[in-house]
C-alpha cells in the first residue's frame, strides 16, 4: 500500500496530466471528440505500458541499448522540439486533394508520440520509476507500483477528457490561436529538453573522471 501511494505522489507531478492537456488539445486539433477520446485512451495505454516495461526491466533495457537518462533526455527534446515547429508552421497541404487531405488526417496518430512519449512517460517518469523498482523486493511490491502506475493513467485519462470540453468555449479561431501559442511553449520545453540532456551528459561522472585521467597524464 505505502509504494502505490509513493508511486502516485512522486509519478504524477511529473507526468502532470494538466500541463498535457493544452499540448493534446493542440496536437489534436480538426478532430471529433470521438477521436480524441481514442487518442487519449491509447496514449495512456501506451503510457503504462512503457513505465511498466522500465519498472520491470529499466535497467536492462537501457544497458542494452547503451542508452543513457541525458541521452533520451536529448532525443525526447529533439522530438519535442520538432513538434513545436510543425506546430507554429503547419505542413502546406497545397496540391492535396481534398480525398487525400482528409485520408492523411485519418492517418495521423499522436497516441503514442509525441502524447505517451515523451510528454507522458518521459525521461523524468521513467527514472522514477526505475527508482521506484528498486525499492520492490518481491512480486507484491511490484504489484503495489504497477497499480499506483494505473491510478495515475486513470487520473491522465479524465484530465485529457475533460480538455477537450475547452473546444466548444474556444472555437475554432481560438483553438488555432492556442495552437501556436502552445507550438512556441513546447519548442521552448523541447529545447529545455535538450539542454538539461547536455548538462547531464556534461556532468556525469564519467566524463569529469576522463578529463581529470587526461589532465594526469598530460602533465
């Protein structure tokens, strides 16, 4: 019980449905609530299923791919950033039939990115719960995490519900408007991303214990 609520407490301020909720609505816009609702239910499930993939088997996942938190970091940053841009300046559909504009949109799913990662279960959520997995000592302990993680999904999903109610008060004028308001906020936090990457990837320690190990030998 005490791990379910610790994995509530520390994993939703950091998936923070809330500051999500702007970005899905943008991410999002031109489609019926329907679809949204389909988007939503998908991106938490793929939400899920990544943190539960990283509680089980984080570790070695990460060492076996050579991946590092500043290295995803970086590449969540680059992926946020991108979207951003498509954002403030939308793709040209010029040349499209009407057909094929409308089959493209159909096509285009955000579920799983940019919604479940890296908005979702980011690298900020997936160290935590890497953390989290090395506090379980037994399959009840794991269990104890994996429906804390569920109770924060249930939490995502209604607070992505509820955003979509925001379109019927915006309109169309103002959703547009908030799109590229947010394209900018989220190039910003993709590019915040990238920099936080680099800081950590110039502050590990293996870096710093090179440069000293240089240093000695240069001398």
């Amino acid at each position: 019980m005490e791990l379910a609520v610790a994995t509530i407490v520390a994993l939703l301020p950091i998936i923070n449905p809330f500051s999500t909720a702007p970005l899905f609505l943008a991410i999002t816009e031109g489609d019926t609530s329907a679809e949204r609702k389909d988007q939503a239910r998908k991106g938490v499930i793929y939400m899920v299923g990544i943190l539960i993939a990283f509680l089980v088997g984080g570790s070695f996942i990460m060492g076996f791919f050579g991946l590092s938190l500043p290295g995803i970091r970086i590449a969540g940053g680059i992926l946020v950033a991108g979207v951003g841009m498509r954002m403030i300046y939308p793709k040209d559909n010029a040349g499209q039939t009407p057909a094929e504009h409308q089959e493209s949109r159909h096509k285009r799913d955000v579920s799983f990115t940019p919604l479940a990662m890296p908005s979702l279960a980011g690298p900020g959520a997936i160290s935590v719960t890497i953390g989290l997995a090395s506090l379980a000592e037994n399959p009840v302990d794991f269990a104890a995490i994996i429906a804390g993680i569920l109770v924060v999904a249930a939490i995502v999903f209604v607070t992505l519900r509820l955003a979509t109610r925001m379109v019927g008060l915006l309109g169309v004028t103002g959703i547009n408007a908030m799109t590229k308001i947010m394209g900018f906020l989220i190039l910003c936090v993709g590019v915040q991303f990238v920099v936080n990457g680099i800081i950590g990837v110039a502050t590990s320690p293996e870096l710093i214990g090179g440069l000293l190990r240089a240093l000695d030998s240069a001398r």
